[in-house]
C-alpha cells in the first residue's frame, strides 16, 4: 500500500515524434521532419535520399542534391583538403559555368561569393546560347550542340543511316573552332 508521492510525474503518453528539436529545419527547403546531417559540411537536411529513383534523374530529394549538384558535396567526396571554396582541384575539375553553377544553386547551404564570370557557351551550329546546368545539350568533342541541333543531328542519323561512316562527317557549317595559337607546322625551322 504506497501513496505516490505528490508531484511524481504522470507519464506521458509517446506519441510525439522525439528527438524533434524546435525550430531544426531543412536549411534548403524548411521541412522539419525526417531530417538529417550533411556528412561535407554539417548543415541540417531531409533525410530523404530514398525519395530518388534510381536513373529518373530527379531532383526531389535535398540530400542528394547537395551531395551531387554542389561542390561542396563533390568537394567532400572526392577527399581534397580544405574549403571548398578555395579549392584548386574543384576550381579546374569543371569548366567554369558549372563551377559556378555547382558553387550558387538552391542546392547550396553558402555559396560562392565571388563566382568567376564565364563567356556563354554557345552551340557550335546555331550559335544559340546553352545552359549547360539547365538546358539539354549534346557534346563532341570540344564543341556543344543544342537540343533542337542535336535532334536534328539525331533524325537525319536515323533516317537514313549512313553505311558505316566513322563520326566526324557531317560538320556543321559554321565550323570555326579554330584556336588560337594552334598553328600547325606551317613555317617550321628544319634543323640544319
Ligand atoms: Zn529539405
Ligand atoms: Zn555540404
Ligand atoms: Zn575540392
Ligand atoms: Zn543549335
């Protein structure tokens, strides 16, 4: 026969989701619930990898698109010393519109504060401007191709299906990418 002690605390009832610190958030989109740690930077996230199909290509889930679309993310993975921010290697791995790209999207908890400015890149047969983060492209060589190109490229491909030539014909008429400073053997010194 025990009389409770006065004040004793009424067990609650679970229910609540626990461990749910108020005011923890999504940092990218604001969701509170099922959240995660970035493993690159330490930043709150949905933990919400598994929303990814595999091969759709989707952007639906926070934690992948930090760890896959940001150089903070690739920074982290690929191990290299230091802020990514500073990072050499990460400077010259991409060209420099995804650099930047990859360094101030949505994805990104901070971002490059001073984003090296890039020429647009344009295709190599309409000189239309492409959107290398954004846009559909094709790439050969070192030449980019817009999607309505590339399509185009790609009908006259399967409708009439050439015997057997090796990729290279079919230049494109504007095909000016010449570089400077390649000249080629044109007034080489013969040793004498
Ligand atoms: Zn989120
Ligand atoms: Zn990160
Ligand atoms: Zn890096
Ligand atoms: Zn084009």
């Amino acid at each position: 026969m025990g009389r409770s002690k006065e004040g004793k605390p009424v067990p609650k009832p679970r229910g609540v989701a626990h461990r749910s610190r108020p005011g923890r958030q999504c940092d990218l989109c604001g969701k509170t619930a099922r959240l995660t740690t970035t493993e690159c930077c330490g930043n709150t996230i949905c933990a919400d990898e598994e929303n990814y199909v595999l091969f759709s290509y989707a952007r639906n889930s926070c934690y992948r698109n930090h760890r896959r679309f940001t150089l903070c993310g690739y920074h982290h993975a690929e191990e290299h010393p230091g802020s990514w921010k500073e990072c050499a290697s990460c400077r010259t791995e991409f060209e420099t519109e995804m650099y930047v790209y990859y360094g101030t999207n949505e994805y990104n908890f901070e971002k490059l504060e001073k984003p090296p400015s890039f020429e647009p890149t344009r295709c190599a047969t309409c000189d239309e401007v492409i959107n290398l983060a954004e846009d559909g492209f094709s790439e050969r060589g070192d030449d980019y191709y817009c999607e309505s190109c590339s399509e185009k490229e790609l009908q006259k491909l399967l409708g009439k299906v050439p015997p057997l030539e090796p990729d290279g014909m079919q230049r494109p008429a504007a095909d000016r990418t010449t570089r400077a400073g390649k000249h080629r053997s044109r007034s080489k010194r013969r040793p004498r």
